[in-house]
C-alpha cells in the first residue's frame, strides 16, 4: 500500500493544475468580467508553478495502483506541453482582448485542458489514457469554438468536435478489444500477455488504438480536420493546438508502443512507418498550394509529424531520444512563428494571407529577420535548430537500417523547403504590401526568444540533448 502523501508528492504539478483551475473558475464566477486579465495573468503563474516543481523532479514512482507513472520521460514532456499552454496564453490576451472576447473561461479550459495532457503523458493504463484524452479533448472542443460570433470559429469547433468523438470512439473500441485479449489494462500487463505472433483480435485492437492516437497527433490519414480547425479557430487557439496537445498525444503515443507493445514491434512498426511517409508526403505537398498562413502552418505541423515518426519507427533509444528532442525544437518554432502570425494585424484587423507578409524587411526588419530564421529552421537549413532535429531522428532510422525512410524523409524535406523559402522571397525581395500594426510587446518577445533559441542552439545543443536522452532512457 502506498502511502497517500508518497502519491500526492509525484502528482503536485496536476494538484497545482486542478486546485488553480477549481480556484479560477470561483474568481471568474464571483468577480465576473473585471477579473478577465488578472485570471489570465493567474493562469499563467498556476503553470509556471507546476514547471518549476516538474523540473525539480527525480526518479521514477508508480501510483494509484500503477495508473499513473512519474518518471523523467513524463516530465520532460509535461514541462514542453505546460510551455506550450503558458506561452500560448501569454499570446492570446491581446488577441482576445482586440476581439473583445476575453472572457475568464477560456484561460480555465486551457488550465484543464492541460491537466488532461498531463494525466494523459502519464497514463500506464488503457484507463487513464482514456481520461487523461478526454479530458484534454473535452476543453479543446470548447476553445476551437470560443469566438461564438465568427462562424469560422463555430464550424471550426463543430468539425473538431464530429471527428474527434469517431476518433475516441476508434480508441475505445481498439483498447476493449486489447482488454478481451490481454485480460488487464496496464501497459506492462498488455506486454507481458502479448509476444509472439499476435491474433488477429490483438491486431485489430492495435490498429483501432492507433488509428485514435494518429488522429490526436494529426498524422494521415487520420488529418481531415487539421486544416480547417487551424483556419477556422482563433489564432491563439490554434497556437495552442499545435503545441502543447500534440506534444501530449504524441508523447502518449510513445509511451504505449514502446511499454505495451515491445512484443509485437514489427506490426507497430509497419502503421508508425504507413502514417509517417503519408504524413511526410502529404505536409510536403499540399502546403504548397495555401495562401492562408494558418492553413500552411497546418499542413506544415501534418509533415513534421510525419519527421518526427521516423524516429518512433527506428523503435531503439536513440530514436525516442530523436522524437523527444523534434518536439522540444518543433515547439519553439511553432511558437515564434506563431507570435509572427499574430502580430500580422492592419488597421486593428488581423490578417492571414502570405502576400500580406510581402516587403516585411522594409517595414519590420527585426520580425522579418526573425520570422525568415524560423522558416529556415522548420525547413532544416543547417546549422539552425529545425536541421539537428531532422538529423537525429534520420540518424535513429539509419541505425535501425531504416535506411529508405530515412532517404523518404530526406527528399520530403527538399520539397516541404520549397514554401518555406517562399516565404522568405516574399518577405525579402517582394514590394512592401501593407505595413503591419506595432505587435504587442509579448509578442516581439516570444518571436525574439524562438528566433534566438533556433539560431544559436548549434553553439550549446548539450543540456537540452542530454536531457532528451535521459528521458528516453527513463522509457526502456
């Protein structure tokens, strides 16, 4: 039996997420609008809080009858999706506030929604991992829909809402059937009942659970929403979509093939290695097309998901190490591109066409500067931060003679550089369009901060790989 204050101990970053959004929601009840900014600016703080005492965790303990596990594989991962959830809040006050929708729900929901993540990167259960995803889903559901007034915004939530019901139903159909043939639900159970050759009941239950994490994760051909919800939803919503849930799902996908399934790998391999050259392909090509700058961005998450599954594929440490280290570089960049996108605003109105960006060095040199190193980065120009994810998770896949998928990812890369560098023509060599509004301070900072992060990260990449590769050495 173990002791309570043992369990309570390796769960306070979730005590500090759900006592501060219990206490949120009283605030915003009883104060009403007035406490708008200052629940925000509370919001914020309940997070930093819970990073800071995830960052000062150590070692691994199992709790709540091996339902829930801390462990530094956990950690590093909750500590990107609680950054995700933060700087996507600090980005999204003057946004909402310009369009007058900064009500004290949405940074409550972004408080639960992350609880959900974080329950969810700790799942060593069938179980938990079906709550913690609710749980998250169940608030995103409600953000992507949170401007009520903008009818994007209402179809935007209304898809995401109809397709990620049919994806948890797949996951919950998939996880029953893995019960009926394992005979318990926990990770290490399910590993220890399925070796060998597997039955076709413990096949079909594998690809249904899979099917429902590639959905979460936006990798085809489960990615029929992303395009239109990333459009569809405010800004800040969509920056927070594509960091913080998608490090969780992701992190969540990991977790189950490697601990649950390492008896069957070759099966997991075959769908991880289907969805990521589909995935890789597709990100590549359909961007090219866009001139919507969120709806690049969406295709453009499709495909660095696609990168990032190499390294899952490669199914040894090295390639988890290279998973972790894409998803701590994909969310910089993720989100300094994003604090570009919202400081894309003309006359008080924001704007999301990539023509709008035509001429921006002449009239911003800092945001241009900035803004074309990341898309360097994302495209893997070396020696920026965008090319040593790549080359990990490409090196993982060599080492496990994956050496055509690494050749796959390589080519796509080529090509996916093609409307990054757009971008930067238009913004070096087009004539200026339009000239943008002055962005908010907060804004200037995260795009700064990311823009640095990508540049010089080649000088002092130590900490952050050794702390990847002790997180995946956490996970075997």
């Amino acid at each position: 039996m173990i002791p309570l204050n043992f369990a309570l101990a390796h769960s306070l970053p979730e005590l500090v997420l759900v006592i501060g959004a219990l206490a949120l929601i009283l605030a915003g009840a009883i104060r009403g609008r007035a406490s708008d900014a200052l629940i925000t600016e509370i919001a914020v703080g309940v997070l930093g809080l819970a990073i800071l005492i995830l960052l000062s965790g150590k070692g691994t303990a199992s709790i709540f009858d091996g339902a829930f596990i801390d462990d530094g594989f956990g950690r590093f991962m909750k500590v990107l999706s609680y950054t995700g959830s933060l700087v996507a809040l600090l980005m999204a006050q003057d946004f909402l506030s310009r369009e007058k929708i900064d009500k004290f729900e949405f940074p409550v929901l972004v408080l639960l929604s992350t609880l959900g993540m974080s329950m969810l990167i700790s799942a060593t259960g069938l179980i938990a991992l079906y709550l913690g995803l609710e749980l998250m889903s169940l608030s995103l559901y409600v953000v992507a829909a949170f401007h009520r007034d903008d009818a994007r915004s209402s179809e935007a939530g209304l898809k995401y809402f109809v397709l990620g019901s049919l994806s948890s139903g797949m996951l919950l159909y998939g996880a029953s059937l893995l019960y009926g043939f394992a005979g318990t639900v926990s990770f290490s159970g399910i590993a220890a009942s399925v070796t060998g050759a597997p039955s076709l009941g413990v096949v079909f239950g594998l690809v249904f659970l899979m099917a429902g994490l590639a959905f979460k994760i936006s990798a085809v051909p489960f990615h029929m929403w992303v395009p239109d919800v990333y459009e569809g939803a405010p800004t800040p919503v969509t920056a927070f979509f594509a960091s913080a849930p998608k490090i969780a799902a992701f992190a969540i996908t990991v977790r189950v093939v490697i601990t649950a399934f390492p008896g069957i790998a070759a099966q997991w391999q075959q769908i991880v290695i289907f969805i990521s050259i589909l995935s890789m392909a597709l990100g590549s090509f359909a961007a090219i097309g866009q001139h919507n700058i969120k709806r690049l961005m969406a295709y453009s998450s499709i495909g660095h998901v696609g990168f990032a599954l190499v390294g899952l594929a490669a199914d040894n440490e090295a390639g988890v190490a290279g998973v972790l280290f894409y998803m701590g570089v994909y969310l910089v960049m993720l989100l300094g591109t994003f604090a570009a996108i919202l400081s894309m605003r003309v006359g008080g109105r924001a704007v999301e066409n990539i023509r709008d960006l035509a001429g921006l060095a002449r009239t911003d040199g800092t945001m241009a500067f900035f803004l074309a190193m990341l898309m360097f980065s994302l495209a893997g120009i070396p020696p920026l931060a965008g090319f040593f994810a790549k080359f990990y998770v490409f090196y993982a896949a060599v080492e496990a003679h994956l050496y055509w998928l690494a050749v796959i990812g390589f080519v796509t890369s080529v090509i996916a550089a093609f409307y990054y560098l757009q971008i930067v023509k238009i913004i070096y060599f087009d004539e200026p369009a339009v000239r943008f509004d002055r962005p908010a301070p907060v804004l200037r900072a995260v795009l700064a901060v990311s823009g640095l992060l990508v540049l010089f990260l080649f000088a002092y990449p130590g900490p952050f790989v050794t702390a990847a590769a002790a997180a995946a050495k956490s996970l075997f």
